[in-house]
C-alpha cells in the first residue's frame, strides 16, 4: 500500500485505500524486528558470534555444501576483516556496510557471505565492478564455486553479445555478476529489476571519484536509495581501496563502516634510484635503506639514461635472490610494457615458456601476438590493451601458476585493477598517466598498484619498488607516495556538468514538482556533501536549475503539466543514455541534418564518431605533415558525402576530424572481416608517430559498441519509421564486438566461442552457417581448424543434431 501512494503522488494524485470496507486510509503495521519472543522460539539467532573458523557460519543456517565449498577454498578460514564484518556489522542478518580495506585484505568474500545469506533467505545477490575483465573473472570464479558445485544460477551481463540479460529482467538468476554501467542501464530500463534484489555488492566503490566512471556509480547508488522510497531496500555492500577519508559517504549511504589498513600479508613500500640504494618503509613503519643493486651493475645502455638501465639488474637481482620471485613491472603505455618485457627476455637469459605460447589463439594474428611468443620464448611476458582477451587469459593464467615458469610480467598501469596476478614485488617504472596533460598519479591509485605485491599463500611479504632518477626525485616520491596519505573519497559531480546530471538524475523519477528538481540534485552524494558543507547550497544553485529546465522544454526534452516536470520521450533516451547533455544534443543535430539521407545501423556507427565521448577516445595520429589528411576520402570510398561531411560537426581542428574518419574507416574494416595485421598495416601511417595497434581498434570498437544502443534508442524516436530495424543494430553490436561480416553470424549458435581468425578461417571456406559447419567432413574443416578445436565441434555434433 506505502508503494502505490507512493507511485500516486509522483503521478500527482492522492490516493486513500479503504481496506474491508472498514478502515480507510490503509493499516499502518510497524516494521517486524526480532524481540524478546523471537529469540525465545530461536536462542542460536541473537547476536550469534563465530570464530576464525568457517564451520561457524553454519548457525547462521547456510547451507552446508556452501560452508563445505569455502572450507575448500579458504582453508586458512576467517581474517580479523571478514570476521569484524560478521560479528560487529552483522552483514549476515542483513546489515548493510562500506568496507575499506587495502587489496588483497578479502573485502570480496564478505560480500560472498552476505551473497550466500541473502541467496539461502530466497532473495537475488548482484556483484558490481568496474571492468568486463574483473567481471569475466568473478563470472568463472563463482561459476565454478556456487554454480556448478552449488547449483546456483549464475549470470553476467557486461554488453557482449552473450549476455544473460533476459534471465535478469525475469529475475532468473542467484547471483549476478555486471559491470557499473549495465546495471544502471538495466535497472533504469527495466525498474522491476529491483525489486527482486536482496543484496547488491559495489566493488571498487571508490571509483565514485573518477571523472569518467564516477557519474554511473553515484547514479545508480542514488537510484539504490531512491527506490527505499517504494519500500525497496536491498542490504549494499560497498567496498573501497584504501582512502584517506570517508567524506561522509557512509552517512549517506546508509550503510555501517569497517575501515581497516592492515594487510593479511605485510608490504614494504620503498623507492630505488639510480644508484641501486632502495630507500623503504617497513610494514611496522620503520625506515631503513639497503643497496638493492650493486651501482655497478646499473650501466647506461642506450645514448641516453633509461629506466631499461635500472630495471634489467634491479628484476635479474630480485629473481637470484628468490627462486619462487615473482615480478611485475608497471609501465604507463602499451610500448613500453611490451618493450620491458622484450628487453627482460633478451638480457635475463630465463628458461622458454614456448609451451605457455603453445596455449595461446594461433589465427589473426597482430603484431602484439608476434612479440608475445617472442618474450615467451625468453621466459617473459607482458599484458596489455594490445592482447586479445584469449591471450590475457593465458598469461593471467601462467603467471598466476604458482609453480609456473613465467615469473616476470610487463602491464601498463590502467589495467591494474583488471588483472588478478599475485606477485612478490612489482616495480613502479614511472609516476604519472600518459595524456594530453600527463596527469601524476594520485596517492590512492599508487597504493592500488602497490598493493598488487603479496598475496595470501603465495608470499609472506610483498615488495613496492618506485624508480628514481635523482637522489632529489628519490626524497621527493618517498615522501609524497610512501610515506603520503591516500585523498579523501569525493564526488566525482562537476558543477559545469549540472545538464548532464539533471538529465539523468530526471529519468530516474517518473514526474516530479517543479520545485522539487533541486532535490534530485541534493540527492546525490555530491548534492549531500555540498548541502551538509553549505546550507544554503541547494538555493545558490536554484537559478541555474530555472534556467536549465527552460532550456531543456524548449529543446523537447522535458514537458510541464500542472507543475510537475518530467522527460519526454526524447529525453528519456537521452538521460537514460551514456551521452552526455552536450553529445546527446549534437547526436540529435546530426541527425536531424542527415534525416533525409536515409539511416542504416552502419552509417549510425560512423555518425557518432563526432560526439565527444568517442573524440575522448585516443586515436595514434602522425600530427606533422598532412598525411592524415587522406582519411576523409578513404571513408567516403565506402558511406555517402553528407555521412562523411557531418563529422566535421564541432570538430576542434582537420586533425580531429581526420581521426574521426580514421575511425569509423578501421571499424568499417574491422566488422568486414580484414584480417587484424592488415588493419594494423595499412591504417599506420608513421611507425613510430601514430601506429595503430589490435589494441586500438578493439578500444576504438568496443567505445562505439558502449555508445551505439543508447544512440539508437535516440535515433528511433528522432527518425520514427526510418531508423535501422532493431535486428540490423543487433547485428551490427555483435560484429563490432567479435570483428566479423554479418553473413557468418549464425556461427554464434556453435556450443563453444571460437576466436576471430577461425570464424574468418570458415567463412573463407564458405562454412559460413551451422548448418554447413554440421555437415563439413573433418578433411574440409582441417584447412581452417585446428584438430584439437575439430574435435571440441564433433562432441557437439550429435547433441546439436538431436536438438535440431
């Protein structure tokens, strides 16, 4: 009864039950809480308290093959973390809670208990992270754990074309593993989601600050809290790296706090310069330095000093010192990384992981693929954008193989938070992110990487080594890095921004009083902190709301009735989009001018290389010279003039716009089926200024597979009967996601994933459906499979055949 008042007044109508025709205005029953008679019927429930051991968690009425499964997994049983989020937050009877804790302390598996609580009380858990690799992980991981040995039902959801997410509109699921922004666009589109959830589990909370993440995860924590007001109120768990202060944020929230700095394995946190003396902070905070490299071993060996001069006898000391080392060096770009990993496996002189290469996908390659098996043929290997995700799953895998030969691993910095690699010590090569501005790294995102160093049952303590180049630099990151506190959680809300916000923050909400809209603001964290900092904070920004709101009516995306505001349905598509306020009105420019021009799922691929979420993704470009300049020409070899022209629309210079029509060129290649070195060939135009890469042109693919559906969901209220037909966008999402022509798309249907090269190897061999896969002699499928992957199709063979 409290939801559908609720839901009448944001309707603009009161409405007053009468129940039995006796009591009218509704039954008010306080809220059931356990008292003195509950605990009377059931002793072993009040304030039960457990121990280290896991057994214990039986009497919160688990069930046994649950308790018996981690008994397996976690042997070592409960750390002081997970066993303070028991029996003083209570997150087993349903208690919500932010944890903070450094890496590798097990914030995870506290949300696995309260997972496992909620699951056995018949509600849904969902687990929330940042990336789709750390998604893939946790997907196989509980799989494996709570699905195949449980019985759980399992699904993920990150936008591939494999997605689960018709199991999790309908709610057919367990547990649920999704990225931030697949859950927030789910949950907006499909409300009724959440009402099935019993616990929802944010990982990596602390990404709220991020300036381009942070917005999804503030949403739809915020769309969290606003459903309680329709008596939804799942228990969160939020869980953060290390932060120098919660800013409130639990306040907010709603939710109990555990914050902790220890580490279940101690870390020594130092810095080395060129001289081979490491200065470090021991785990009990004493200082003490020790000459790591002998100074003569670190010798100039290119015409200019390099980190290559300090790293090669920095690693091949750390490997002598310790025959179960295990080292990773960061590097802030793909290049780099991978030339790291060549020099090591040049100049270390380690024994051949060729038969961890043996693993890898033998079918189009790319350059990167080549220089792989070269530093796995020196014992090496590095991990980047630039490898398939086939192939980061084999080098995750061999490095994280205890007894592995591949003990030394390159990755860049961005994918740290991505890779689950337990190493001894892990080397910080530089200090700062590559871009247009060479953004330093901040404290938190330092100790994030140094905390990759030191995992349970793999190492008694952990090493973070930063490079130096001067004694000077040396005293300088010591003292800002090692001995520096990480900043305090903030809102990642920019107040040049407000359109976007309100944008979104209005299509959470049915309908809302005019004068309401500055509490939606309010709402948010970054609303909360400035309310609480300032009071008179939601009236200073009044104005600009008044002004906003005119705008947007005049724009068509927001209506007023009686004086409630709410969307349109064109800015609906907009605010429950990923564009932001600034893109979705130039998407709607563009396609207004191109309206007559005829729109296919493709040329709607090419058009949104204009908005600025896809000028933000970084394209190699040679910048002197006009030997870019040939790209606009190129495109226009394959879409019309005016497609070609509109990207020029608010470009900020010719090179701008040439790398847009790079883009939508190498995407056009891409789902065409060219082969990747070909891509790689013939879109580089100066090797060494503007080389394009598979890493480039998955990112460029997978950026403008992210923004493509909510840009047509524009499309198709803007162009009414003449947008693309659902299936061609369909198909064109799966083409940009796995590089292949639409004609051979029926191979999806196969029992197993198959790489690019071999679908490619198929359709070469005109097996382009499975009908014609089901009916190839293995003499014809060995011209384009292996015969390991030969016999995988053969054990399908008979079921499939039965199924049809």
């Amino acid at each position: 009864m409290h939801r559908v008042r609720a839901d009448a007044l944001r309707l603009g109508h009161i409405q007053t039950p009468v129940l039995f025709g006796l009591i009218e205005g509704g039954l008010t029953l306080p809220s059931l809480a356990k008292g003195p008679r509950f605990f009377k019927a059931f002793p072993e429930s009040k304030g039960l308290r457990v121990s280290a051991n896991i057994s214990d968690l039986a009497g919160f009425n688990l069930p046994q093959v649950v308790i018996d499964a981690w008994l397996v997994q976690y042997p070592g049983g409960l750390n002081a973390l997970q066993l303070s989020a028991v029996n003083d937050h209570r997150i087993l009877d349903g208690q919500s809670l932010l944890v903070v804790a450094p890496t590798s302390s097990g914030k995870t598996f506290i949300g696995e208990m309260a997972a496992a609580a909620a699951i056995t009380d018949q509600r849904k858990a969902v687990f929330l992270f940042p990336y789709k690799a750390l998604v893939n992980e946790k997907y196989d991981q509980f799989l494996a754990i709570y699905g195949e040995r449980l019985g759980m039902r399992v699904i993920r959801c990150t936008g591939d074309y494999a997605d689960q997410a018709q199991a999790f509109f309908r709610g057919k699921y367990d547990l649920a593993v999704l990225t931030y922004e697949m859950f927030l666009n789910l949950s907006l589109n499909h409300p009724a989601t959440l009402d099935v959830l019993g616990l929802v589990v944010v990982d990596e909370v602390q990404f709220i600050a991020d300036p381009r993440r942070g917005i999804a995860v503030e949403l739809l924590l915020t769309h969290l809290l606003a459903a309680r007001e329709r008596g939804v109120a799942p228990q969160i768990i939020a869980l953060s790296a290390v932060i120098g202060g919660l800013n409130d944020f639990d306040t907010w929230l709603g939710a109990e706090k555990l914050v902790s700095t220890s580490r279940p394995i101690p870390l020594v946190e130092g810095v080395l310069s060129r001289s081979g003396l490491y200065r470090y902070l021991n785990a009990d905070g004493s200082e003490a330095r020790v000459q790591l490299v002998p100074n003569s071993a670190i010798v100039q060996r290119k015409d200019n000093p390099g980190a290559q001069d300090v790293i090669v006898p920095l690693v091949r000391a750390l490997l002598a010192a310790n025959p179960t080392e295990r080292v990773i060096i960061f590097r802030n770009a793909r290049g780099p990384a991978e030339g790291c990993a060549r020099y090591l496996a040049a100049d270390l002189g380690l024994p051949s992981a060729s038969t961890i290469a043996e693993r890898l996908p033998n079918s189009d390659l790319s350059s990167t693929s080549r220089a792989l098996r070269e530093c796995l043929d020196g014992g090496t290997a590095f991990h980047t954008a630039n490898l398939s995700r086939g192939e980061r799953v084999v080098i995750e895998q061999a490095f994280r193989d205890r007894n592995g030969i591949v003990r030394v691993l390159a990755a860049t910095t961005t994918v740290a938070a991505g890779i689950n690699t337990p190493a001894s010590t892990v080397i910080l090569a530089e200090q700062e992110f590559i871009g247009e501005e060479n953004q330093p790294f901040t404290i938190a995102e330092y100790k994030n990487m140094a905390g990759r160093a030191g995992r349970v049952g793999y190492n008694e303590t952990g090493r973070a080594i930063i490079l130096a180049d001067t004694a000077n630099e040396q005293e300088a990151l010591f003292r800002r890095y090692v001995l520096g506190k990480p900043e305090a959680l903030r809102s990642s809300f920019d107040p040049d921004h407000l359109e976007t916000w309100i944008l979104r923050l209005l299509a959470q909400a049915r309908r809302v009083p005019r004068e309401e809209v500055v509490r939606l603001l309010a709402s948010t964290y970054g609303g909360y902190v400035a309310s609480k900092g300032n009071p008179g904070w939601q009236s200073s920004i009044a104005g600009r709301l008044a002004q906003l709101l005119a705008q947007m009516l005049r724009l068509g995306l927001a209506e007023e009735e009686l004086g409630f505001v709410k969307l349109t349905l064109l800015g609906q598509a907009c605010g429950r989009s990923s564009l932001s306020f600034q893109s979705a009105m130039r998407l709607v420019s563009i396609l207004q001018a191109l309206k007559s021009q005829g729109m296919t799922a493709e040329k709607l691929m090419v058009a949104i290389q204009a908005l600025p979420e896809l000028d933000d993704v970084y394209t190699p470009l040679m910048k002197k010279g006009q030997a870019e300049n040939k790209w606009p020409q190129r495109l226009q070899q394959q879409f019309d003039e005016p497609l070609v022209r509109a990207l020029q629309a608010q470009a900020h210079d010719q090179l701008a716009y040439c790398a847009r029509c790079k883009r939508a060129t190498i995407l056009k290649w891409w789902i065409s089926g060219v082969p990747v070195d070909m891509i790689e060939k013939d879109a580089t135009t100066n090797p060494y200024q503007g080389r394009i890469s598979s890493g480039d042109i998955r990112r460029f693919a997978d950026a403008t597979r992210f923004h493509l559906r909510p840009a047509y969901d524009i499309a198709t209220i803007l162009l009414l009967g003449t947008a693309p037909p659902i299936e061609e966008m369909d198909s064109l999402l799966c083409q940009l996601e796995l590089g292949l022509p639409a004609d051979c798309l029926d191979l999806l249907r196969l029992g197993i994933p198959l790489e690019r090269g071999e679908y490619l190897s198929l359709r070469t061999a005109n097996l382009k459906t499975c009908d014609q896969l089901w009916k190839a002699t293995d003499s014809l499928l060995r011209q384009s499979l292996g015969q390991q992957r030969i016999a995988e199709l053969n054990r399908l063979r008979p079921n499939i055949l039965v199924g049809e």
